[in-house]
C-alpha cells in the first residue's frame, strides 16, 4: 500500500532522514521504533506531506505522492494523527470531530463516522459539546485521535498516540488499533512504549539516527538483543 | 555586573562599540555648530520619531503586548507643556510632561494589563481617542476656547533637550536589557505563565516597564509642542502617532537593541525625503515601501544584516574548508 | 507536621466540577504519586497548588501557612516549583537564562547573579545538561527540554516539587533514567509530587500514591496496595 523510496529529508541544512526504505501493505500494523529526536516524526511528516523530502520516492497506491501538497495526501486517504495531538482549541469536541471528515467523501457519512468514533472513545460523547482546550491532555489526545478518524482513512498515521494516558485508556487504545486493522484500514504507528508495540504490530523498524537500523517481524524484534538493551530496558 | 556580562565574558572588542557610540554621541552634541538651522530641525523631527519608537519598543518589543497608547501619552507630554508651560522651567516641564505620563500609564497598565493580545492594543487605541474627546469636551464646556498656545523656544534649545531624552532613553533601554528586569521581561513574552511560576512578579514588572516607556513618550511630547507651537485635542491626541512606532519597530526589526533606532531613523528621513519632493503623493509612496518591507523584510532590517552576516560566516566556513582540502 | 497540605480542596469549571473536597498530604522528604484517568484533575490539583488557579472552597497549607490565595510567584519564592505537562519553556532564551531567571526572581533571599550563575552551572550538570548554556531552548529536544524544565525549577531552591508527567513520551531507557534523577533529587532534600501514567515510574520510586477519578480521591496508599486495588484496576490500570 505504502512505499518509500530512498528518502531522504532536510530540516533547512541539516539531514534528518537518510535513504529511508519502508514498506506497508493493506491491513498491516507497522510500528515505527527510536529514541527521541531520531527521526521518527520526521517521517511522517514527511509521508503526510508537511514536510518534503529532499530525495527519494514515496508511492500510495502505485502513485507518487512525495510531491503533493498535505491535504491532498489526505484526500487519497492518508490520515496523520500529528504528536501531541493538537486538537483546535476554540472549537467544541464534536466540532473538532465534524472537521476530520473535511474531505468531500468523508463529509457525506460524517454522522454515521461520528457514531463509530463515539463508540470507540466514549469520552468524548460525554464531552462532546465542551471546548476542546478544556479537556484534560489524554482527553487532547484521544479526540486528535478521533479527528484523524473521521476522515475514514486507509492509512492511518500515528504519533505516539499514547502519549499521557492513563494505562487502561493505553490498552483500550491498542485494542481500537487492532480493530481498525480488522476493519481493513492500515497503521504506521509510532511509539515510545515499546514491548506493547511490538506486541500488537505485525512487523516493525527500527530507526537510529535518522537511518533504519533493524526491521522484520515485530516477534522477532522483541527476541533481538539490541532492542531488548536499548529499548525495553534490558 | 550584569546578566550580560556574565555570560560572555570581557574582551577588548566589547570596547569598540561603546567608543563609536561615544563619537556618535560628540557629533550629534555639537551639530548645531557646524550644521545649517535645517539639518537642526530635521535632527529634531528624526529624534522625535526615535525616541516615540524606542520607548514603545522598550516595552512592547520583548513582552509581545502590542501598545497603542503612544498617542495618549505624547499628547499628555503636549497639554503639560501647554499648561504648565508658562509657571515652570523648561527642563522642569518636560520632566512634569513625563511624570504624569507616567503616572497615567501606571494606572491604565494596572486595569489593562490583564487583557491579552488583541485586547489589550484595542483598549490603548480606544485610549487614545477617549482622552481626546473628553478633552475636547471639557474645552467647549469649560474653557471655552479651541486649543492651546504653547511657548515657543529657539531650535538649539529644543534640539538639545532632545537629545538629552535621547540619551537618558538609551540608557535606560540599555541599562533594563542587560539587567535581570530585561530576562524578566523576555521571559513573560515568551511564555508569561512559566514566568510567573519562576518567581516573576509579572504584573509588576509589566505596569511598571510600561509606565516607563510612556514617561519618554510623555517628555518628548512636551518638548515637541514647544515646536509645534499650536496644539489642540486632534493634533495632540493623533492616533496616527500610535501607529508608527509599530511600523517603525518592524521596519528596523525587533530582534536587535538597534533595530528601532534604524528604523525610526531612516522612515523620518524617508519621510522628510518624500514630503519635499512628492509633497502629494508622498502618504501612497510610504504604504508602498511599508508593504514591500513587511512581505520581503519581515525580519525588519536587522533580519537583512542578520542574514547576511550569516551568508559571509557560512561562505567564510565554506571557503575554510575548500582551503583544507 | 506535613510540609504540604490541602484540606477539602475543590474546584469547579462552570458546572463541571474538577477537583472534589480532595484532602491530601505530603510528607517531608517523601516521593508522592499522583496518579488517575485522564481528566481526573490531577494538573487542575497542581495549578491549585502552585497558584495558577484560585480554589473555590478549602483550603491549602505549606508550611503551616495558608497559600490558597497566593499568586504563582509568591508561592514560588516560598518554596514550590513545578514543571507543566505541556513543556512550557521559552523558545528565544538560552538554556542559562531560563535557570538564571529563576534563581534571581524565584528563590527567597536575593541571590547575586555571579553566584546565580555558578549554581545554574552546577544543577545543570546535575541534571544532565552539562555544556548546553548557550542553546536557545528551542533547539533542544523533548527529552532535554523537560530536563531544562527540571532544571528551571530546582534553580528556584524549592523545598517542594511538582512534577507533571515527567516520563511522557520517554522509551523506557530514558524513564530509567529519569526515575533515577527523581531520587537524586529526593535525596538533596527536595519533597516530590509527581504525577504519572508510566506505571513502573510511579510504582518504582513513590512511597505513597493518591488516586483521583472524577476530582475525587478514590484511593490512597503505598504502591502495593495501591496496585492490588480492585476500584484502581478497574477505573485505571484496566487488566
């Protein structure tokens, strides 16, 4: 479904990704693996088309989209679910929701969308008609979340979707991934907490230093000892 | 030993801009002598224009709270002198011109102050125009008269007391950025709730650097009025006055001590330029510039020599290197 | 005497309320967890502590001495400093100043600034940013800038430290790490309260935990019995 070829990406001078190689394919969750600051929202960044590369190719579909701009991207079915999750402020939860299905197709099944997504976070039911910046930050995260949601994509791109929450929210959160995977809808999935990742992914890389050091089935990744050392804590 | 100082260290290159600004400062004490009464005259318009942007960029350069109350307080300086102006002393008139500045800013800023961003530089434009109108007001009602006379006073005269604004200004401005008073106020432009919780008493430090902003404002105003000789609430109170120490900062740009003072100083001149030549068009021709500067210069003209500075290091390293290889 | 204590505290956002008649105390030279869904009040709990935002009832005491109406600076000079969940550093200013800003403004007697500045030094080798003085802070990455945050805050000499998910979005060799700076600082005198979703953080190094759910206190105890909890598993740690 995804391909990235030979990537490479700048930020203004300096090289951040180099010669990345990537493939997902339909119905597959990949996780994303590294140590803070090693390129891993670089990338996709990169793919969702806020940033552009400086080298290399990334195919959806068959079609190159490394030179489209960002919504674009969103609208062949890309959903970036951006670090932090940002969700507008000024704007109630619901309304936050109704903007991820922006996209022509989406907008059309918006209700029935919202009635899934309710169903996934009950939360943000509850809090649905309240101004985004007065939720709690896991609440932040969980509509941003949401957002990306609504665009009904086909692949989903996740920053660190579990970032401050709680740690039953962190497994109902795994558990939604693996269910939008049954639904057919693919993950690129970046995260801190590694031995759950490697758990619910299928395959995973690993990137250091902007360049991708290890890939292979996420099992496999769980038994090799670089990994074990530098990122499930010996 | 300042903030400053500490961080960088001595050295014996430290030296050479305050001796150039030391000449700067001998040249401009002595112009009247060796200039025509024109230059004079002009040096007092471009001072003016310097002293208005440099202490609004004193305030609200590092906090980020947009003010448009230079108006209310240059004007405060004007009527002072118009009123007081026959009782007192010159020097001491334009010291009363900035003293009730001062303390009306004071008591704005304790009421304003809380008011975030877009807000807080409506409150101070309304400012503007409210003590304009209850001006007029209390003439028609009560003085019966429409405007002011103030004394006139020879142009050496003016000019020498503004330059003594001038340089107690930069003092001033130099003396708060080295200080802990100027990491006090970055630190509130830059995130005013982390500067709280680090020990900051914010409402403090920004009522009080605001009312001392205003205090030049307000003494520039009085010895100004000297010159204009005829004030009423509409040319005392102009609200065009708020705006271009605004434009000014963002001309000269904000990221440097100098950049106001650039900026002020090369719009007066522009001004000057333009009026005499295109005395019709020369409004059209300003708006011109001032777009152009904001859509390429956002930066100011700081960002110019910044950039440029950055383009000859990079260039130098690179030649460095081709010289290693 | 506890060092820090808040009695029957509460706080309401028009109608919803998010802190709930919450007692709690802290001990002097403990580590206390603050733990709780999302939405719970936990930071709301905090900004009430550190003066960000004014109680509605209660009360809370330091020291014995009530600071419920007191502004963020001045509880700050009395001895509280915390570190935001949203890292809140100021992206323009150099690593040093953040901590000389703090020391100068933020500390109760009046620190000279040459001395300020050989402290800064010192806690930011403390803290693990050695050599990055002159790094304007938004050059740094979210790792160091919450380090910087830690940092901020200890150069205010405080006697109490909040600290607000300070292992979010850490990989699990960089939480070890921070675990071990929280006891460093434990031990140089400095009572903590931390609020956490990384479970071994929170069960590794706090003495006591307090959890909250909907503004209320629902639980209290050391983490053995906090982690065996059925109320606390069932709302929060789910398994």
């Amino acid at each position: 479904m995804l391909e990235v070829i030979h990537l490479n990406t700048f930020y203004g001078k300096i090289q951040a990704l180099w010669d990345i190689n990537l493939k997902i394919n339909t119905a597959e969750i990949v996780a994303l693996i590294g140590a803070n600051g090693a390129g891993k929202s670089t990338l996709l960044k990169t793919i969702s088309g806020i940033i552009h590369p400086s080298s290399g190719n990334i195919l959806f579909l068959g079609k190159r989209i490394d030179n489209l701009a960002p919504h674009e991207i969103v609208e062949m079915g890309i959903s970036h679910v951006p670090e932090g999750g940002h969700p507008f402020p000024e704007m109630t939860v619901r309304e936050n929701l109704e903007l991820g299905a922006y996209p022509y197709q989406s907008w059309k099944q918006k209700n029935d969308t919202l009635k899934e997504v309710f169903q996934i976070f009950p939360r943000l039911q509850e809090r649905q008609n309240q101004l985004a910046r007065t939720l709690s930050g896991g609440e932040k995260q969980m509509l941003a979340m949401g957002r990306g949601l609504m665009s009904r994509p086909k692949l989903c791109l996740l920053d660190e979707p579990s970032y401050g929450l709680a740690p039953k929210t962190v497994l109902e959160l795994f558990k939604v991934i693996k269910t939008l995977r049954d639904r057919g809808i693919t993950i690129l999935l970046v995260e801190q907490n590694v031995k759950r990742t490697l758990e619910t992914a299928d395959r995973a890389y690993v990137i250091e230093n902007g360049r991708i050091a290890l890939e292979g089935k996420s099992g496999e990744l769980l038994q090799n000892e670089h990994v074990k050392a530098a990122y499930l804590g010996g | 030993m300042s903030v400053s100082d500490i961080k960088t260290g001595f050295s014996y290159k430290k030296l050479i801009v305050p001796a150039v600004l030391g000449l700067i400062l001998v040249l401009l004490a002595t112009l009247p002598v060796y200039t025509p009464s024109y230059t004079v005259v002009l040096m007092i318009t471009i001072l003016m224009y310097i002293i208005l942007t440099v202490s609004w960029a004193l305030f609200s350069g590092p906090t980020g709270y947009v003010s448009l109350a230079p108006s209310a307080f240059f004007g405060v300086g004007m009527y002072t002198a118009a009123i007081l102006g026959k009782e007192l002393h010159l020097a001491g008139m334009v010291i009363a011109g900035g003293l009730f500045s001062f303390v009306l800013a004071l008591i704005i800023g304790a009421i304003t102050l809380r008011l975030r961003g877009i807000y807080f530089a409506m409150f101070t434009f309304g400012l503007v125009v409210l003590i304009q109108q209850i001006l007029l007001w209390w003439e028609i009602t009560f003085t019966h008269t429409r405007g002011r006379f103030v004394i006139p006073v020879d142009n050496t005269t003016i000019y020498y007391i503004m330059l003594a604004i001038f340089v107690t200004l930069t003092l001033t401005v130099i003396f708060i950025r080295r200080s802990k008073y100027g990491l006090a106020l970055q630190s509130i432009g830059q995130d005013e709730e982390a500067a709280a919780h680090s020990g900051v008493n914010v409402t403090l430090v920004k009522v009080f650097t605001f009312a001392i902003s205003a205090l030049f404002m307000g003494a520039v105003g009085a010895i100004v009025a000297t010159r204009w000789t005829y004030i009423d609430p509409y040319i005392a109170f102009n609200p065009t006055f708020s705006f271009f120490p605004v434009l000014m900062s963002i001309f000269g740009g904000m990221g440097q001590l100098y950049g106001p003072y650039l900026g002020a100083a090369i719009f007066a001149y522009l001004e000057e330029l333009l009026i005499t030549n295109f005395e019709y068009y020369y409004m059209l021709i300003f708006g011109i510039i001032m777009v152009i500067t904001i859509v390429f210069l956002p930066s100011g003209i700081v960002g110019l020599i910044q950039r440029w500075r950055m383009m000859k290091w990079w260039k130098g390293g690179l030649a460095k290197d081709d010289a290693n290889t | 005497m506890p060092i820090l204590e808040g009695t029957k505290v509460c706080k309401n956002f028009g109608g919803l309320a998010a802190v709930s008649e919450v007692d709690f105390c802290l001990n002097q030279g403990e580590i206390l967890g603050l733990i709780g869904p999302n939405g719970a009040g936990k930071t709301t709990l905090f900004n009430l502590i550190s003066g960000a935002l004014v109680t509605r009832a209660g009360e809370i005491k330091f020291k014995n001495k009530t600071i419920s109406k007191m502004k963020p600076f001045q509880i700050c000079r009395h001895g509280i400093a915390r570190t935001f969940q949203s890292v809140k550093i100021f992206p323009d200013m150099t690593v040093l100043e953040h901590l000389l800003l703090s020391a100068i403004f933020g500390s109760a007697g009046r620190i000279p600034t040459r001395e300020a500045k050989r402290e800064a030094l010192n806690l930011l080798e403390f803290v693990g940013l050695k050599g990055l003085e002159n790094v304007p802070a938004r050059d740094l990455n979210l790792v160091r800038q919450k380090r910087l945050e830690v940092a901020r805050a200890l150069a205010s000499r405080p006697e109490v430290l909040l600290l607000d998910e300070l292992m979010a979005g850490l990989n699990p060799a960089e939480v070890a790490e921070a675990m071990e700076l929280v006891k460093k600082i434990r031990d140089s005198g400095i009572t903590i309260i931390m609020i956490e979703h990384v479970m071994k953080a929170i069960m590794g190094i706090c003495d006591r935990i307090i959890v909250l759910h909907h503004g209320e206190k629902i639980a209290e105890g050391t983490p053995q019995e906090i982690a065996s909890s059925k109320t606390v598993i069932e709302v929060y740690l789910g398994e």
